[in-house]
C-alpha cells in the first residue's frame, strides 16, 4: 500500500469519526402516583422507547492489502472499520508520546489517508497497525520542526526496544512482556483521560465524544444545542488542558470523581446511535453498540457500581427493540405499533437480569430506575400489557431525583396512558416552558391530541415536530401522522 500524500488531507471521510423486571418493584412507590441539553429518556420519544439522553505492526506488515476486488471493502464498511479503531489508534499515540492534541490531529490525518486509499487499494490485513504508523510518522514529522522536541524523540528511540512497534495488538500476545500487549485496548484509559478533574463536565463530554465516541464536532454541536464553531472552540480548549496529563488509569478516589461524567458520556454516544439527531439513517448501529461495549468495560472494572450496571442494563433492553424501530422502507414504527416477536428476547433476559442487579447494588439512582422503566416495557407481550401504573411510579420517583425536563415529559406519558389523554395534556403544557420548545415536546402533545380526538390540532402540531427535528426518519413519520389526520 502506498504512503498517503499530502494531498489527501483534504479528502475528509464521509462520517468517519466525524443499550427490573416486573418482580423489581422500588420500595415505597404507589402504582398511580437534569436539565440536560436535549431531550432524549425513556418515553420522552416519539416511540416512547428512546433512553434518556489501538495495535502495533511492521511495516512490510502494515503495507500487507488485500487486492481482490472481492477483497474490497464499501464506504460504508470502511468508515465502520476506521471509527472502530480510531481510539484505539489515539490512545497508542498518546501512551507512547504522552501529546493528546496533536496525537488527535495525527489520527485525524492517519483516517483521512484511509479514507482516501483503502477504496482504491484495498484494506490493509492490519488496519489498525497501518493507522499507528501512519499517525506515528505524522506525528513524529510535526515533532521534528521543533528542536527541543526532536532531541526528546531521538532520547525516547534509543531507549525503545527494537521490537516495540511488533509488539500484538491488545490480548493477543504472550504475558510477561514488559506489557506491551496488555490484555484490553487503551479505549477505556483515553475514556478516563477525556474526563480529567481539570475539564468542566461540558468539555468533558464534548472531548469524550470527539476522541473515543468518534462523533463529528457538528453531531456533538446538535446534541448540545449550540453552534459549531462554539463546539470546536471547547473541543480545543479541552484538548489543551490535558496536554501533558499522565495516560494510566486514575487511582481509585480519582475514579471515582470521574465516574458520573464518564457514564454520561457513555449515555450521550449511545443515545446518538439509537436514534441519530439529524441524517438519514434512525438507528446508527457502531455507536450505539461502541457504546455497549465501553459500558461493559466500565462494568468489569467497577462491578459491584450500580449506576454502571443500571446504564448497562439501560442500553440493552432499549437496544433490544431496534429490529422493530423500522419498517421495510426504513419508516420508524412506534413502540405501541412494533412486533415484538422481533425483539431480541436474549438482550431482554440479559438487561432484566442487570436491571435487578443494578436495584440491589444500592439506593436507586437516574440509571437504575431508567432501566427499572425499559424492562417494564420489554416485558409487556403487547401494547396493551404494559404497567403504565409502575411505570409512572417510577417516573415519579425520577423527576423527584432531577429536574429533567425529558424525564418530566416521560412523566407526562405515562399519566396520559394512566389517567387519560387530556390528563397528560395538562402536564404537558406545564412543560412548555422548561423544554424550550422542544420538537418533542409537540410530538408528544399531538399524540395525546390525536388520542383526545382533536384532529385538527394534532395535525398542526405533528407538523411543528417535523419542522423542528433534523432526522429525516422522524420528520417522515410525524408527517405521514399530519397527512392522515388530513384525511
């Protein structure tokens, strides 16, 4: 394979870098009895469903490709592969250099060479040690035009085993080797990293997402609510207070501090894969499940940590519906309309397994009971199964833990589906002003509209929903519900 130029810099990739049951009742809730930037909990989406919101190689190796055009693979496959590997790629470079930001930028070059070759010349049979080298020698030719940089490189070269860049990826080498191979990625050392006591929460989140969730600075920017170039500035500002920062796992206590953010970082990709906010694909698989699998990361090192089990049971009784979120077409299907035989009753024992689990670790926290909801609703054979009853008793409890206007909204519902349509009406207009007018503020309201029999109105704000989303699944099917009522 050959060496990328300089020219493919500016060949950016499409998209590329940019988941209790029924015996678990929560003591002392009677059956009928955070603010964050965007709303996006259980029973806060238009389904009712939606949660609230590297390895070494030679060079002869690394150049190794497959040339078979059967071998190929397409767009799509190839910006899967490179955001799989990407923060694995990144926190190589940093555990080796120790220089986050223009490792990142590095990486970011390294992919845009990727994207740009691996479809004519095929895919590396190593792509994440063709990234390293890549990223390393981008990395190490911006260390060169410093001086005092390129004394420490030549000092850090003399000192490094003639081996060190054919060392195994992660786990798949022997022990006792100076560990080199060290049995997990440094996925989840970077994940720990991005969430530095120096960064705010909000930068925090934003470099996380950037760095190992692999969204794009405009996604991040959507899911916060605020302008691009407001996001990149943070991104920047969150890239330099860690420069310099020790890449190892934090101490116990530091863990400790940094959990909360790491979890909501974790909570924010996943709900950027369940349902995209803008694009138009509804469900973006690779995040959803990265996701998942940086939740169960977190899981075996903290396993005894309920809100760590609560989250993981969380995504995966949501991501165990996704076989029924769309149509033939690709149309969203409702939670109250989908075949449920499609769901994955496998994930469904698992996450009601966690769910309990996660109600026992402790006292019940945003996570446990979110997930407490999910398996209540995964549960119920039909639509009309479902414990509306103990699902808004939980959401009492929620909305008594946060002042979330996305649980408030998942409130709402689940006293529309206790007490009647117009009931639900009443808490939803209550909410008006705290969720700024949301686009799924006016979802929900044309729902318990359309149930309440007022066509006319429902319509028009199933029409204001679809002007305010930009996913184009949803601003279909919200549509498709105004054109009926038209009728």
């Amino acid at each position: 394979m050959r060496e990328p130029g300089a020219g493919d810099r500016d060949r950016r990739p499409r998209g590329t870098l940019s988941a209790a049951g029924r015996g678990a009742r929560v003591p002392g809730a009677h059956p009928h009895h955070r603010r964050r930037d965007r709303l996006a909990r259980p029973g806060a989406d238009l389904d009712q469903e939606r949660p609230l919101r590297a390895d070494r190689t030679s060079d002869d190796d690394a150049d190794r490709t497959t040339h078979d055009d059967t071998d190929r693979a397409n767009d799509d496959d190839i910006e899967d592969l490179l955001r799989r590997h990407a923060p694995q790629v990144l926190g190589a470079l940093v555990r080796r250099y120790g220089h986050f930001d223009p490792a990142e930028d590095a990486v970011q070059e390294a992919l845009i060479a990727a994207a740009a070759q691996w479809p004519e010349d095929g895919v590396p049979e190593n792509p994440r040690g063709w990234l390293i080298r890549v990223a390393s020698r981008r990395l190490t030719d911006r260390m060169r035009s410093d001086e005092a940089r390129r004394r420490r490189e030549e000092t850090v070269a003399a000192l490094t085993p003639a081996d060190a860049f054919v060392a195994p990826p992660p786990g798949e080498g022997p022990t006792g080797q100076g560990g080199r191979a060290p049995s997990e990625d440094d996925t989840l050392t970077l994940l720990f990293l991005c969430c530095h006591p120096a960064l705010t929460p909000a930068a925090q989140i934003a470099l996380t997402l950037r760095a190992v969730g692999g969204l794009t600075t405009a996604e991040i920017a959507r899911a916060h609510l605020v302008e691009e170039a407001t996001m990149a500035q943070r991104i920047s500002r969150a890239k330099r207070a860690v420069r310099g920062a020790e890449f190892r796992r934090p101490e116990p206590e530091d863990r400790d501090r940094r959990l909360a953010a790491v979890l909501q970082v974790l909570y924010l990709i996943f709900n950027e894969g369940y349902t995209a906010t803008a694009g138009p694909d509804l469900h973006r698989t690779d995040l959803a499940r990265e996701a998942i699998r940086l939740t169960r990361s977190v899981r075996r090192l903290l396993p005894h940590e309920g809100r760590v089990t609560g989250l993981l049971a969380l995504m995966v009784l949501t991501e165990a519906r996704t076989p029924a979120r769309t149509g033939p077409d690709g149309e969203l299907v409702p939670l109250d309309e989908q075949d449920r035989a499609l769901w994955d009753r496998t994930a469904i024992a698992e996450g009601t397994a966690l769910a309990e689990e996660a109600l026992a670790q402790g006292p019940a926290g945003d996570y446990q009971l979110q997930a407490a909801i999910a398996a209540l609703h995964d549960e119920a054979g039909r639509a009309e199964d479902t414990d509306w009853p103990q699902i808004l008793a939980l959401y009492e409890l929620l909305v008594h833990r946060t002042p979330d206007p996305a649980a408030a909204l998942g409130r709402a519902v689940a006293v529309a589906m206790v007490h009647g349509p117009h009931a639900g009406l009443v808490e939803v207009d209550a909410l008006a002003g705290a969720s700024g007018g949301h686009y799924r503020l006016d979802a929900v309201r044309a729902h318990l509209l359309e149930r309440a029999g007022d066509r006319t109105a429902a319509r028009t704000a199933y029409l204001a929903a679809a002007d305010g989303t930009l996913s184009e699944p949803e601003a279909r099917y919200l549509r498709a519900r105004a054109d009926r009522l038209a009728l």
